[in-house]
C-alpha cells in the first residue's frame, strides 16, 4: 500500500498503525513510532488506540499521518515530528535547537539523587539543554535550589517553557557558555550531559543524531574536549564535599575517571546502565 493509494481509500487505526510499523520497520522502534505519531494526530492516548482499532480516519488524519511518517522514514526524530518528549516524570518540549532528552540520562538523574550532600543543595545542570535534567531534581528535591544553563538561546528559553508547563517554575534558567556568564556561587552538585561524540564517529551519520545539533553532540578528537574543560573549572564553584558528576559515552568512564583524579577530585566511580556499560561518572572535591 502506497502513501497515495491510503489517501484514496478508508482505512481504520488497526489498518494504519500496521502499514506504518512494515513501512518503518528498518527501525528498532517501527511499532512504537507508528503509535506515538498516531496519537499525535488523534491528540489520543494509546489506550485510544486498543480501544477503537476500528475506528476509520478521515482524510485530514490519513494526510498528516502519512506526512509525519515519511518524514520518520527519512529519519527525522519521533521527539521533533510531534515537539515533545517523555523524561522521568516529566512532558517536555523538545526543538532541533537542542538534544532529546534519552532514557540513558535518567542514569544520571538516579546517581547523583542517591548522593549525599548538604540539605538544602545548590545544584548546577551544565548543557541544560530543555532542561531535563534540572527539572527531575525539582519533581524529586521541591527545597533545592537549582540553575540550568546552556549556551544557546534557544535552549533556554525552551527550558524556561518547559518549567512553567511542568508547574516548576523555581528552578532557574539562564544563558551562559559553561562558567562565562555564571556568578561565583558554590554548588553542593554539579551535573553535566556535555557533547561527548568523538568529532570523527560513524554515529553522527545513524538515526537520530543525523537531526539533532553537532554543537551538542561532538567534543574534539577523542570526545571529551568539553569534560576537560569543565572538571578544573568546577572546582572554584564546588562547596567543600560538592560532586561533579557527568554522562559519558560508554567507552569513555577510563578516560573521565583519570581526569578527575588528576583534578585531586576523590571517591571516583562510574556507574554502569542496564545494559553493563559505565555511562556516568562522579567524583567528589573535598577541599
């Protein structure tokens, strides 16, 4: 069935859904994205879906779901075609001005919410992106105080949205290349998603990534340009016992571990996912 013979005919949910997910199915996720653009068509939920499979579209919800799946079967991310992502608890608005929020980062999220630190903390997201992780900490941490910055304008306002629709609107965010336009402030916990990609990977070319902005994703020869350039520099705003503590590519935890050390930063670990391999790093700054 092509995308024009559909238009020509009457078809139900159960019909469409599984022209979608055999037009998709190069993708591991061809069933999953196939439900998600269609609920963003129907403005339903995927019970909707189970419930009336027989249900016909009509010809303005046939259009736009074949417009967004040949625009998926291009590659372009499920997150941008339908502007929002899932994160933790959390509904947030996603852009190409920033990366999607992944359920690898929530790893993070659940490391440093396990760590001890002064009550109530001051918390600093760098590379806040649409500030997912800074709001996670809010739904779970309501008394810390947390700042998310990012370089990019359009990622803060973004993020400063997604605040206000998630009825967090306490935590701050403000535009700052890394520590240029931050105030001298201590942070009991510093957090960073950092590009990590090795500027030369064959996964920039895979999947998403083809869509989502470089600047966000690559980080010199080896990838870890920009954790080079934040460990030292978080130093002069970690409290006295503050963690820093970063997401990683999953070949990289050596390579970070031995960056914190050098940086005199104690009790350094990494903390693997549920697949093995160590995504995130910490280590703690006692002086």
């Amino acid at each position: 069935m092509s995308t024009m013979s559909a238009a020509q005919g009457k078809y139900t949910i159960a019909e469409q859904l599984a022209f979608a997910k055999e037009l998709l199915k190069g993708s591991d996720s061809a069933a999953m994205d196939s439900r998600l653009l269609m609920c963003h068509v129907l403005q339903c939920n995927t019970v909707y879906l189970m419930t009336w499979p027989e249900k016909i579209l009509d010809a303005t919800q046939l259009h736009a779901f074949h417009q967004l799946l040949a625009k998926r079967e291009q590659g372009h991310p499920v997150a941008y075609l339908i502007g929002y992502r899932d994160f933790w608890s959390l509904r947030l608005r996603v852009s190409p001005a920033t990366l999607i929020p992944r359920p690898e980062t929530e790893l993070l999220v659940e490391t440093a919410l396990e760590l001890s630190v002064n009550e109530p903390a001051n918390v600093l997201d760098l590379g806040t992106g649409t500030g997912a992780i800074a709001l996670a900490f809010a739904t779970e941490k309501p008394h810390w105080q947390i700042t998310g910055i990012d370089k990019n304008a359009d990622a803060v306002a973004l993020a400063k949205q997604n605040g206000q629709e998630n009825k967090l609107p306490h935590v701050c965010f403000t535009q700052s290349d890394w520590f240029s336009n931050l105030p001298i402030a201590s942070f009991d916990l510093i957090v960073s998603n950092p590009p990590y990609v090795e500027q030369s990977s064959v996964y920039l070319h895979q999947g998403d990534v083809r869509f989502e902005p470089a600047s966000a994703l690559t980080s010199g020869e080896d990838g870890l340009n920009d954790i080079r350039f934040i460990i030292p520099n978080a130093i002069e705003y970690l409290a006295p016992n503050g963690w820093l503590v970063f997401e990683h590519g999953h070949l990289q935890a050596p390579g970070v571990q031995a960056l914190l050390r050098e940086n005199d930063f104690e009790q350094v670990r990494s903390v693997s996912d549920l697949n093995g391999h160590p995504r995130v790093t910490l280590g703690c700054y006692k002086a």
